[in-house]
C-alpha cells in the first residue's frame, strides 16, 4: 500500500482550501444606482499556494479582498455569499471576532506603504502594536522584537530604523516595514494588494522575491492582487483574471499563459511588451470597461470583444454565460467554449 492511500486502500480526502470564496457579491447603495463591484465572485487559496488575482483597475480585485476581510465601508454592503477560512463562515462574524483574526490569522499589505503608515508613529510603535493586540496581555512586547521583526525583511541597520518616521525611510523600506508588520503574526494567509505599487523596477523585485521566501519558510498561501501579468506569472501558481466584478478565466499559471482562453486574458497577455521582439504599437483591448451601474445584457465583455463578431456569437449580448471547466482544471466564462465542459 502507497503512503497515498488510507488502511481501507482508498485515496485520502483531499485536503479543504484554506480560504474558499462562494459566489461574493458587494454591492454600493449610490444615489445614482447600485454599484456591482463584487457580483458573484468565486476562488480557492490552498495553505502555502500563491493565488493571483489579476485584472484592469476597477475590476473589484481589492474589493474582494475588502469584503473577505468584512472591511467594507457604507454605501457599501455584501449582499451575499460565503467565505470559509480554515473551516468558519467569516460573513457570520462579528466585528470583534474579525478583529480577532485580522492581523493574526489573515494579514494585509496595502499599496501605497507610506499612507498605510501612521505619519507621527515611529516604526517601533507600529511594530509592537500589532503584537500587542494580538499577543497574550500577560507579556508586553519589547523593542528587541521590532527589530528582530525588521531583520527578517532584511531592513539594514534595524536598530537605528526602528527610531524612524515614515517619511524617514525610501519607498522600498516602507513597504518592508507593511510586510514585517503583516508577518509579525505568522499569519496563515497573507493578502498582499497590489504590494508593488510606485516602486521602482528593483525594489519591486526584492519586495516580490521577499514574499515569496517568507512563503517558503512560513508556509503560508498568498493572495497576490495585482493589474500586472509580468508580476502573476513570475509569482502565482494560479491566477484568477477578474474583469467588471467577476472572474472570467481561473487557470495554474503556466496553463493560463501557455493557452489563454478568454478573450480579455488574451488580450492582456498580448499587451504586455516581449524584450527582443520590435512592434510598431503595442496591442490594445478596444472600448472601455463598461459602467457597474449599468451593466451590458450578456457577457460583460461583450462589447469589446473581438472573438464575438470573429464567430458571430449573438447570444454573448443576451445570456451571461457560466463558469465551466474547458480544460482540466482550466475555468473559463465564455460561450466560446460552450460545447466544451468537462
């Protein structure tokens, strides 16, 4: 008998995600109409995976994460869905059961480091809050651990740093001072927002490169949201491409770029410049993305996609069309693949 099957020769379960999103949606009660920001969002994070999550700004990646978190501020709302993490419904509990697991359980890098800082705060302050509300009240935390906490981000110099203000330190360390603070918990699941915004090429990819070895130490699984599919594909093992409030296209890495499927994936893949290969322009997806308030009939992408009138598909423009698996372990929401469901 392998080690793969149990005593009674049959395989073991396998193992439930640690975060399963179920068909989310967060809606936005405007005097102009109801913003459908998240509108029936699905996805699974596996314990140490790296899930991205990928698509053009506006298209609710940081609104899932908002909602997952229940940190959605009025007119917003979350209309309905489930979200299971580690076996528990987190839209079932309470603020002060959230604020339990935020910062401990699940863990959040923003974009934008220097605004998520407290200006007047030193990085000592910041640092020993986190532990203070989420340690035992018992034992208060002490510097040393700031600056242990520092030396595993690799801050140079963490006993001097430590006395900073934000504005004291360079884009890069900020960021560095969000992810110590994001791990100081051993979270179990770190989301990481579009972690390497306004940094500059080199200190984006000692931020990536830094994420990646906390995951592999720490064993813990990553939501990367981000608008870039250089950062997906150097990061993710799976990647869920999101467009006007849901996902069109959920696929392991190497599958999505090997073969995209939906149109928009497509289109994305395509725009992103290739070093050695010269193009007049590079290639655009035609259009705009359509307004959450009034969303199109059918397929939200329908009226900028290229593929429709290629293959004259007029229902795209009356039916929305479901998420089915084209290839193995391979989601995409097209009608293009209609007659393809595993």
């Amino acid at each position: 008998m392998t080690d793969k099957t149990r005593d009674n020769g049959k395989p073991p379960a396998e193992e439930p995600p640690l975060l399963q999103v179920k068909d989310l949606k967060t809606y936005f009660f405007t005097r102009r109409g109801i913003v459908k920001a998240v509108d029936g969002v699905s996805l699974t994070v596996r314990r140490g995976e790296i899930r991205g999550v990928v698509g053009e700004s506006g298209c609710g990646k940081s609104m899932t994460a908002m909602s997952i978190l229940q940190l959605v501020d009025k007119p917003g709302r979350i209309v309905s869905g489930e979200v299971w993490f580690k076996g528990e419904n987190l839209l079932t509990k309470s603020r002060r059961e959230m604020s339990a697991i935020r910062g401990k359980q699940i863990s959040v890098i923003f974009q934008e480091p220097k605004s998520s800082l407290n200006p007047v705060l030193k990085v000592s302050t910041q640092l020993l809050e986190v532990l203070k509300v989420h340690q035992d009240a018992g034992r208060p935390p002490r510097q040393e651990e700031a600056v242990r906490m520092l030396k595993e981000v690799g801050i140079p110099d963490p006993e001097r740093r430590i006395h900073n203000y934000p504005h004291e330190l360079s884009g890069g360390m900020a960021q560095r001072v969000m992810i110590a603070m994001g791990m100081a918990c051993a979270p179990d699941l770190l989301i990481a927002d579009e972690p390497t915004t306004a940094l500059d090429v080199t200190i984006q990819a000692q931020v990536l490169d830094l994420i990646r070895t906390l995951r592999k130490e720490r064993g813990m699984a990553v939501m990367l949201i981000t608008h870039a599919m250089g950062v997906v594909a150097e990061m993710a093992d799976v990647v869920t491409v999101m467009y006007a409030g849901t996902a069109v296209e959920e696929a392991p890495t190497l599958n999505l770029f090997d073969e995209p499927l939906h149109p928009y994936t497509r289109g994305l893949i395509a725009s992103i410049p290739v070093m050695g290969q010269r193009k007049e322009r590079l290639e655009v997806i035609p259009g705009r993305v359509p307004n959450l308030i009034d969303m199109p009939p059918g397929c939200r992408f329908a009226p900028r996609c290229r593929a429709r009138i290629e293959h004259g598909l007029e229902k795209c423009t009356v039916e929305e069309p479901p998420m089915i698996e084209a290839r193995p372990g391979h989601l995409v929401r097209c009608w293009l693949y209609e007659g393809e469901q595993r």
